[in-house]
C-alpha cells in the first residue's frame, strides 16, 4: 500500500473520479466524431476566458474527438477600421464590407485573431494549424444576396452589403488532413467567390455549414448570452426546429438569436445531430454541455 493510502479517501478527488465516470459514456460514444465550435463574443476579449476555451479544445481532441474551430471578430474589425480611418456605412445594422474594408478584415481575421487563437491552443499543449477558406480552395462562397423595405415607399428594394458571402461549396480534404494528422484546423471565415474575390462570411454561417459538409456530430455556437430564454427569462435547454418556429411567431425570440437558431435549424436539418447555443462567458461550459448529464445551453435537434 502506497503511503498515505486509506479507504477513507478525500471527497474531493472522489468527487473528480467521479465526475471521470460520469464524463466515461460521452468520451465512448464521441470518441472519433467531430465538433465544429464557433468561437467569438465576449470570450475573444478575455485572456483568461480564451485560455480556458483553449484548454477545452485541447482536452477534446486528447481525448479522440476532432474539434474544428470557426471564429468571428467583428468588434476587433471594428476598431482597426476606426485606427486606420476607414468610414463604414450601414444597412440595417449591417456592415457594408467596400474592397478597403474586405482587405482590412482580412488582415484582423487571418492575420491577428487566427493566430492569437492557434498561440492559446498552442500554450495549452495543443497543435492548431490556422487557415480561412481561401486555403486549399476549401470554402467556395457567393456574394450575399438581400433586400430591405424602403421605409419611405414601401418598395423591397435589393441591398448591396458589397464583399459579403455565403458558403455554397466546401471541399473537406484540408480539415480532414489536419485532423488526421493530430491538428486542430482553426478558420477565419473567409472564402473566395466565383470571381477570384475575397468574400467575408459571417462565423455562425461558416460553421454552420463547415458542420453540415464535415458531418459533424455537435455544432457549438458561443455567444454572450446564457442561451435561449423564455417570456420569463428561463433557459430553454431543449428546442426542435417546430419549437423555434413557434417561439419567434410569438415574439419569444428576436433579434440577434434568430440568426443563430437559423444556423441551428439549417445544422440540424443537414444532418448534424445537435447544434448548441452555449454561454461563452462561462468557464468550460463547452466540457460541461458534453460529458455531463445537465448540460449547459440550449440544444437543438430535430
């Protein structure tokens, strides 16, 4: 018997052998799988909140699930556009992304973020490789198309929100190399159009679709919020695609979640097995969501 070795064990590493067992049926039932995590809010922000995530990922792929890692950045576009003097202009809340703006979040996506983003994985004692659409002709996209309601005439009249896309063609080969080599691909979600232009696309579309071409088992969206809520502020941990029509036909959900319940419905309906609307600002909530029986968002299946 080793010293200091008794049958009355301290509750505490009781308690995290515990939570090893609890955690033993979903490393068994994902090991292998894929998980497509878009990674952005407030958690970009905060140093101890991105070594945190880093360390998430990390454990996911040590423990045999190949995480793939999308991420936004639009308050850093934001503020390097303000740096460098470029003006923007807005439709509908809508950034207008003109051929000087493209360029610039380019530069804030693929060149500042990504690699802040592979520098934490890295340090947590991962292995990220950092890419965008653009490497390998991996994320085919077209310009976005949309129109608005003339507030004056009434008229629907089409908006030019100038480089914005939208995936239409992912070819997996470079994300499945990576994975299968040890790495973890980490995306600036940028792709090229039809033209040979560079095309920005937003980071809920682009892994919602990167999930769906991978056939991911788990989309992951990390937000600011806590998840869905209802009238009374409560979470909603569960949702079909019905539910969600429901809840925003009756004023439940509105602005910036519909979008994201959008890429959800559109995850799940391609055939990943569940999206989830997750808090960002909650420390491993990811690790949480997965290998424990509460969970920790809101989850969307079909």
């Amino acid at each position: 018997m080793r010293p200091g070795m008794n049958h009355h064990l301290d509750p505490v590493l009781l308690a995290k052998a515990e939570t090893l067992t609890e955690a033993l049926p979903y490393l068994i039932r994902y090991a292998g799988a894929t998980f497509v995590v878009k990674y952005g809010g407030h958690a970009m922000g905060d140093p101890a909140a991105a070594e945190d995530f880093a360390q998430d990922i990390v454990l996911l792929k040590a423990v045999g699930i190949n995480p793939v890692v999308v991420h936004g950045g639009g308050p850093q576009i934001g503020a390097m556009l303000k740096t460098l003097g470029v003006e923007s202009t807005f439709v509908d809340g809508l950034r207008v992304t003109d051929a000087r703006t493209a360029r610039v979040a380019e530069m804030v996506l693929s060149g500042q973020i990504n690699k802040e983003l592979v520098g934490w994985i890295g340090h947590a004692g991962g292995r990220a490789v950092g890419i965008s659409g653009k490497d390998g002709n991996a994320v085919t996209v077209e310009k976005v198309r949309r129109t608005r309601i003339d507030p004056v005439s009434g008229v629907e009249e089409a908006v030019d929100l100038g480089f914005v896309g939208e995936p239409v063609d992912i070819d997996r080969r470079l994300f499945d190399t990576l994975s299968k080599a040890g790495m973890i691909p980490v995306v600036a979600p940028i792709g090229l159009g039809p033209d040979g232009e560079t095309y920005n696309v937003n980071a809920d579309t682009m892994a919602g679709a990167l999930a769906i071409a991978l056939g991911a088992e788990r989309l992951f969206l990390l937000t600011d919020v806590a998840g869905v809520l209802d009238k009374d502020k409560a979470l909603l941990t569960d949702l079909t695609p019905a539910a969600i029509a429901a809840l925003r036909t009756d004023g439940t959900i509105t602005g910036g979640m519909i979008p994201k319940l959008e890429t959800c419905v559109d995850a799940v309906e391609g055939g990943v097995d569940a999206a989830v609307i997750l808090d960002g600002r909650v420390p491993h909530a990811m690790l949480i969501e997965i290998f424990t029986r509460q969970g920790a968002g809101t989850l969307v299946r079909r």
